[in-house]
C-alpha cells in the first residue's frame, strides 16, 4: 500500500524499481565484497584524508556500471546523449539511492550522477569542441568533475565572487581562489565560474562566465583538502588558479551569463537534498521501528513506551510532509515553473525534517544509535551539513520571504 496518492507515470516506477535492483546487486554487493576496505574510516583515506586509490577504484566502478545500466546520465541533457529526464526523475531516483543504500552503502552516492560531480543539465551549454574530445569519458562515468562557485569571501553572496578570467587574444587567463569545492580532489574538470564583465559583475547585471576547467591544466592547483565535520577524510578542497589559459572551447553557454547556469546547478542541488533527507529520514525511521520492536526495557518491549514512539510519529509526520513537497515542486518544475518559493520551502523543510528522523532514531537505539556500525550519525553528518549546501536555511528563507513580500502568498 501506498501513502501517496500521486500517479506515478509508469515508466518512473519501473525505473525507481529497475534501479533498486542495480543498488542491490552493484552498491550493496561491493560493500560487502569490501567490507574490510570500506567499512574502515582508517583505509579509505591518504595520509593527506584523500580517497586512497583502491576506493577511488572502487568509486569509478559503480558510475561506470550504472551508465552502463542506463541510470548514471539519467538526467544529462538528450543532446549530450544523457536520458534527458526531468525534477520528477531526479527527485524519485535519488530518494531511492538513500532509501535502500542509507548512510552505510555510500557508494551508491555515485550511482546516479550528481548535478555537480557529473552530466548534468549544467552543461548544456558545452561547446561542440568539448563535446567531440572530452565527453565521452565524463558520460561513461570513467571521468567525473566539480562545481568551483564558492570563493573565501563569497558563499551565499554568489554574486560577490572574485575569480577572474581576463581575456588574453582569442581565450582567457583565469585566476583565482574557489573553496569548498565537493570532489574536487578527485574530479578531471572543474566547472569554474569567473568573472569576465567586472563592471556589468560589479552592478550585479552578469558579467559573469561558465568555463569547462581540466583540473590538470597549468596553474590550477588543489591547495588544501577540507577535512569537513565527521569524516577523517574530505571530498571538499580549497583550489587556487594562477593564469590558467582557457581557450574558446572551454566556455559553458554564453558569455557573461553564466550565474544562470549556476544558479540551476543549485536549483537541481535543492532537488537532490531534498530527495536524500526524504530517503535517509525513512531509512532511519524504518530502521528505529524496527528497533523499537526488538529492544526490551523493564520488561517490556521500548514500542509500548510513548515516550519513545511519538517522537517516530513525529518523524513520519515531518517525512510524509517532505515527501508530498518533493514531489510536488519536482512537478511544478517539470512544466516549466521557477518555483521558487515552493523549492526554498521544500528543501529547507525537507533537510530540518530528515535530520530530526535520524537524530530521534539515534535516541531510539540508545548507545547504539552512536557507534560507527549504526551509520546513523554519517546520516545526521550528511544531513546538518546539507542545511548550508546549496542555500542555507536562511537563505531559503529570504527568498521565501521575497516571494511572500511580491504578492506571492499562494501555499
Ligand atoms: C558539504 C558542503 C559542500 C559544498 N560543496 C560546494 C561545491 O561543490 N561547490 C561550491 O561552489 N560550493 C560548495 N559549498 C559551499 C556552499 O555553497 C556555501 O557554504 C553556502 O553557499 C554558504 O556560504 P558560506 O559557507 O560562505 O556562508 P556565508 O554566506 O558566509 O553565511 C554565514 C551565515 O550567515 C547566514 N547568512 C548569510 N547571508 C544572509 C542573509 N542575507 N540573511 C540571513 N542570513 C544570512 C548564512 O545562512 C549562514 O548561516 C559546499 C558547502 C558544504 C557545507
């Protein structure tokens, strides 16, 4: 039995289905085949808390076999040769990565490509040069790539952003300094936002381009991994770029318009988190009833305990909730909407939501809900850190506030 009401169109369902099984068979099973190496925050990383080169190995695997299956470029653009899918897709496929892999399988992570990291509508605008020498290996998932928005002095202020690409004969030189840069370390292009208008830039009227970076290019540099709250590694990393020659077929879409294509990479991020709190939140909550039904206390089993059941109604509540928004925005989108003020909602809902499921499954396990083997605090890690990626709560919230404020008051 359901509990959502909405038509799923058929071909949707058979996806979500077809790719359960690939999680099983090919994220799952390595897992297991792995256990020792990925189970162990020791052997993943480097002494520098880089992936080490088995579980980059093991990374690359899992992209290529789901592009191969038919799912990793679901969502890059037809013309680029991906699946073309729309929000819905995306929305429905990611919930169900975090549905059946948790925190624990983490490699399934890499079984969809993520907006950032891999095909995506972002590169839409990729040159036909690009597109004839370097994407067949981006869409095999045999090359992945990053995001390089986020500056020192500009995060949520996007528009501040300081990177330059001075024009030098018929290309550019790019210079500059990105931070928080997710799969950076590992990835063989950057996405990298520049400025090349400063005065249209500095006015806040664009100014403002999209380059394709190979991250082995003269000048670029990964300066230093981030090691992030919760993890004895990092997937994020400050970069530094000193005249990097960019030639034409490096530019992403047109000239001095390029926020706009960040801009629906964060869109599609929004999609994506919301989606992963919605799947990690009924991970937790499936994973606490359950818990509730085995552990005793007092002679008696902990689901006869109000005291430790209401806070898991509480959690269905919030999920169910989430759950409808998602679908719903991923809707509205798909016809063309900018939605704005429903995907601020959805996402910034969505995130608080999936973080409370998990905390108040750690309460329902106890001590247990602590240790390593539960994976409940990699879930509560994932899910925190998402209430700043891709727009803070408060940001969301602005603009929430902005739509609000213009007239637009329909919930
Ligand atoms: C796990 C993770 C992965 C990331 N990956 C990437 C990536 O791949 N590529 C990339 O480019 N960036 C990435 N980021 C960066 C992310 O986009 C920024 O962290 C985010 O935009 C916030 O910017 P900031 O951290 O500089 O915070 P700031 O913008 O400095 O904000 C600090 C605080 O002030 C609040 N605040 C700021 N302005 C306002 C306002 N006007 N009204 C109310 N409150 C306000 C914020 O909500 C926040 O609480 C990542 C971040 C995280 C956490």
């Amino acid at each position: 039995m359901s509990a959502i009401a909405f038509e799923l169109p058929e071909e949707l369902t058979a996806l979500c289905e077809g790719l359960s099984a690939f999680l099983r068979t090919e994220v799952v099973g390595r897992h297991q085949r792995h256990a020792d190496l990925l189970d162990s925050p020791r052997r993943l990383y480097d002494e520098r808390g880089a992936y080490s080169p088995e579980v980059l190995a093991l990374i690359q695997e899992v992209r290529m076999a789901s592009a191969r299956a038919g799912y990793y470029a679901m969502s890059a653009p037809e013309s680029l040769g991906g699946g073309g899918l729309g929000h819905l897709a995306y929305f429905l496929a990611w919930q169900q990565v975090y549905r059946v892999c948790g925190a624990q399988y983490w490699l399934g992570h890499h079984a969809i490509s993520h907006w950032a990291k891999g095909p995506s509508p972002v590169l839409l605008g990729l040159t036909e040069a690009f597109q004839r020498n370097h994407l067949a290996p981006l869409m095999s998932g045999e090359h992945s790539m990053c995001f390089a928005l986020s500056e020192p002095g500009a995060g949520s202020d996007a528009l501040a952003i300081k990177t330059r690409a001075e024009r030098d004969g018929d290309g550019w030189r790019l210079s500059g300094s990105k931070i928080w840069t997710s799969n950076s370390p590992y990835a063989q292009y950057a996405v990298v936002f520049a400025v090349t208008d400063a005065e249209a830039a500095a006015q806040r009227k664009g100014g403002i381009s999209a380059f394709m970076v190979p991250t082995s290019s003269p000048g670029f540099q990964v300066e230093r991994l981030i090691h992030m709250f919760g993890h004895a590694g990092s997937d994020e990393a400050l970069l530094h770029m000193q005249d990097v020659r960019i030639e034409p077929w490096q530019l992403v879409g047109e000239l001095n318009k390029g926020f706009k294509i960040s801009m629906k990479g964060v869109g599609l991020g929004r999609v994506y988190n919301t989606a992963r709190a919605v799947g990690l939140g009924r991970w937790a909550l499936e994973m606490a009833v359950e818990y509730t039904k085995v552990r005793s206390t007092f002679g008696k089993k902990i689901s006869e305990y109000q005291g430790v059941t209401f806070p898991l109604a509480d959690s269905a509540m919030g999920l169910h909730a989430a759950h409808l928004m998602g679908l719903n925005v991923c809707q509205l989108l798909d016809r063309g909407q900018p939605a704005l003020k429903e995907l601020s909602m959805t996402k910034a809902f969505a995130v608080e939501q999936g973080r409370n499921a998990v905390d108040r499954a750690m309460q329902t396990h106890g001590a247990m809900g602590f240790t390593n083997e539960m994976y409940l605090a990699d879930a509560f890690v994932a899910l925190r850190r998402a209430n700043v990626a891709d727009g803070t709560g408060e940001i969301l919230r602005n603009t929430i506030v902005k739509q609000l404020l213009a007239g637009d008051t329909d919930v």
